[in-house]
C-alpha cells in the first residue's frame, strides 16, 4: 500500500513539470498554475469534510488576513462569509491549514514570507506550510532565516517569534521537507528537521509524500479533536510502512 503515496506524488509531480514545459519564463503564471494544481490535488485527496481554496481568513475581531494562495478548511461545519467565484472568505476557528506556495525563492522573497506568516490572524487548528516549487538547497535556506531582520536589537529567533514561522517547508527541484522541532540529543537546539523515507531522500517524491501526508494527518487530527467522531479508525499514515529518517537541518537557537 505504500507505494500508493508514491504514485499520487508523481501523479503531482507530472502535473508540476507539465507547467515548465510549455511555460519557460513567466513567474507569475507559473505560480498560479502551481497553485491550482496544488489545491485540485489536494480537493482530490483529503476528506471530504475541508475544502480547499484561497482566499481570505476573518477572525472574530474582525481582523482579515491577506490572501491566501491555498486555505484548507471544515466546510462540513462553517461555511464561508463571502465568495466570489474561487475566492473566498471563512472564519478562522475553520482553518486546519493554509499553504503558502512560491515559484522561486530568494533572500528577499523568504523574508516576505515570514512577514506574511507573522501578519496571518491567531489560528487555534491550524498548520502552516510553505510550498517552493524551484527552491534552494538547505544552506540557502538556513542563511535566508539567518538573516532575517527582526524587530529590536535582539537579532535572532527565540522561543515566541519561532512560533511565527511556518510549521513546515517543502522544496521541490533541491528537495526536502523540513518540519519545526525541539531538538534533545547531546545539545538542546530548537529549529528544523529533514525528514526523509529510506531510498528517497533528496528526492521530488519524498519531499511531495511528506507535504500529502502531513496535510492529510492534520485533517485527521482536526477532526479527531473538533467533531466529537469516532469515524476514523485507522489512520492514513498506518498504510504507509517505509523506513523513516530524520536529522537536525537547521538549528536557529539553543532552548
């Protein structure tokens, strides 16, 4: 059964490559194709209790986010404020996940996505993630964290502005997925793990198996702990039995 999720993700994969194919040179539309493409996999793939689209996220202060390029929300239980066409407006206590997706990523555009994160309305459920279709390697990344300019003149990530960063970091072309971890092992580091299936590391299929499963474990447990069922019996992650391998990516501070 595991090699299901293999073929879902080069399923996605296809879909992905198809886009550079006939779209050589131009960011913008690449970003959206890549951003539709990921909502109608992911409208395809999870429960039928979320939906899956972007829009905008409205907390009970009235405070509203800017746009989201992917929101996955409990349509089963709220229903959103405002549409127009694809776009929508759902109120925060409805948010499992929202997937920020970038079809590049440099110093300056990693920056902005922090900003983003940090600006985003308080989501009690949810998950944040940050989709890079042509990323940068792990050193790249770790320097554009590095440098990020925070406010004062403490000029490194600590414990309340960790929690602003995004819960998880997938790249695609340089490939990983990086998850937010504490860290116990000889030294007590808080940053990001890589996690990797046996065989797969580095590879466009386990960064994409990871970012679906993760997505999917975070509807499960939404639902698990907000709709008072016992429908879930076996978890979707139990189907999927390949040896699993993490390591301290990128360490940002000591705890």
């Amino acid at each position: 059964m595991s090699r299901y999720f293999e073929f879902i993700s080069q399923e996605l994969l296809s879909k992905l490559a198809q886009v550079q194919v006939y779209i050589k040179k131009h960011n913008p539309t690449i970003g959206v194709l890549t951003e539709e493409i990921l909502r109608d996999f992911l409208r395809n793939h999870l429960p039928n209790i979320v939906n899956v689209e972007q829009g905008f996220i409205l907390n009970d202060s009235g405070e509203l986010s800017r746009q989201c390029d992917i929101i996955v929300y409990d349509s089963h239980n709220y229903s959103p404020f405002y549409r127009v066409n694809d776009i929508v407006v759902v109120p925060s206590e409805s948010v499992i996940c929202v997937i920020e997706v970038k079809t590049t990523i440099t110093k300056q555009i990693f920056h902005r996505v922090i900003n983003y994160f940090n600006n985003l309305p308080y989501l009690e459920n949810a998950k944040t993630y940050l989709f890079i279709f042509n990323s940068k390697n792990l050193e790249s990344i770790e320097q554009y964290l590095k440098s990020y300019k925070h406010k004062g003149n403490y000029q490194q990530f600590d414990h309340d502005t960790f929690q602003l960063l995004p819960d998880e970091i997938t790249g695609i072309n340089e490939s990983y997925h990086l998850e937010k971890s504490y860290v116990v092992i000889g030294r007590d580091a808080v940053g990001y793990m890589s996690h990797s299936y046996e065989d797969l590391e580095g590879t466009e299929i386990n960064a994409l198996q990871h970012f679906y499963l993760s997505i999917y474990q975070a509807v499960e447990k939404y639902i698990l702990k907000n709709t008072h069922s016992d429908s879930i019996k076996t978890m979707r992650s139990s189907y999927h039995a390949q040896q699993h391998h993490s390591f301290m990516a990128i360490e940002l501070f000591d705890m």
